[in-house]
C-alpha cells in the first residue's frame, strides 16, 4: 500500500475511536463499549511500536559462521538494511532512500568479493555454485534498481522483503556449508 494512503488509514482511524470515544461519553459514560474504546486507544501505541520492531532483522548467534570477519560483515549488512527499513518507513526522502539503498549495494558486493577471494585462495570445492547464488543476488538487486527508477513504493518493499530473506537465508545456509573448511585452513 501507498505509503501515504496507509498513514492516513492509520490517522483516520484514530480520529474515528476518539470520536466514538467522545460520544460514548457524551452518551453515558459507563457503557463498557467506551472503556473498550478507551483501552484500544490506550494500547494503539504499543501495538505500533511492536508490529514496527517485527519489520527489522535481528543479529542472531545462530546466524555465526564461525568465521569473525565474515561475522562482522553480515552484522554491517543486516544493520544496512534496518537502515533502509528506517528510510523507508519514515518517509525520509528519495535522496536518503536513495543512499541507503547505494550503501546497501555496494557493501554487498564488498562483502561477496571478500568471501569469494577467501574460497578462491582457499580452494574451496563449492567456490564456483556459492559465487552463482551471490551473482544472482546482485542481478536481482539491479532489477530492483531499475524499478526504482519507475516507482520508488513498490521498489523499495521489494527490495526490503527480498534483501532480508535472502541474507538470512544464505548467511544460516550457504554460508555456513564452508564453515568448517575455511576455520581448517586457518581463516579467521
Ligand atoms: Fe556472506
Ligand atoms: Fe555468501
């Protein structure tokens, strides 16, 4: 949904309880309708704050592999993308949008150049399936680019839902299938 359009649902039905709640009043006020009104508009703000904390991705130990600079850089890249969550969701501008969805690209492609040199060097056996999935991922993030260019909206949920199931994904799968090799061959 258009950002804009969902804030003003949100407003219009905070409007509509403190209108139903100003009547109920007005009406009697111990009808227990207006109490419940009172208590869903007393606990809106929670539940707000606690369907927002549901959109951001949360580091997880699970998620180690082992290996701490690679560890480092997936925390920066699940950091980088709550920090596009946050340009998102508070409407902040096309040019923040814009930087942090940049910054999120192209310490992507840092971080899999890192990993790619370290199983190259290393010879690892699944070097060349491991790199397809990370080329795979970079072409998906360009077509998202692409969109955005057409409608910001749509590019960036797209591009937020794909990017933190994704990394999760490949960081508690993928990733951790060279685990024990490169901890053998001593990187750390
Ligand atoms: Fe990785
Ligand atoms: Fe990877």
């Amino acid at each position: 949904m258009n950002k804009n359009l969902s804030m003003f649902g949100v407003a219009l039905l905070i409007l509509t309880l403190v209108t139903a709640v100003i009547l109920g009043f007005m009406a009697g006020p111990t009808s227990p309708l207006t109490w419940l009104l009172v208590a869903v508009l007393i606990a809106l703000p929670f539940l707000h704050r606690k369907l927002s904390e549901k959109q951001y991705l949360v580091w997880k130990d699970e998620y180690s592999v082992g290996i701490n600079s690679i560890d480092e850089q997936h925390k920066r890249l699940v950091n980088l993308i709550n920090q596009l969550q946050t340009a998102v969701k508070y409407s902040t501008g096309e040019t923040y949008e814009r930087e942090a969805l940049d910054e999120l690209v192209d310490y992507t492609k840092t971080h899999f150049n890192y990993e790619e040199g370290l199983m190259e060097q290393n010879g690892y056996p699944d070097f060349e399936p491991h790199k397809a999935q990370h080329q795979a991922m970079i072409r998906k993030v360009e077509e998202v680019l692409a969109e955005y260019e057409t409608n910001h909206d749509a590019a960036m949920k797209n591009a937020l839902d794909y990017l933190g199931d994704w990394l999760i994904n490949h960081i508690n799968g993928t990733d951790k299938e060279y685990s024990s090799f490169l901890i053998e061959k001593g990187v750390k």
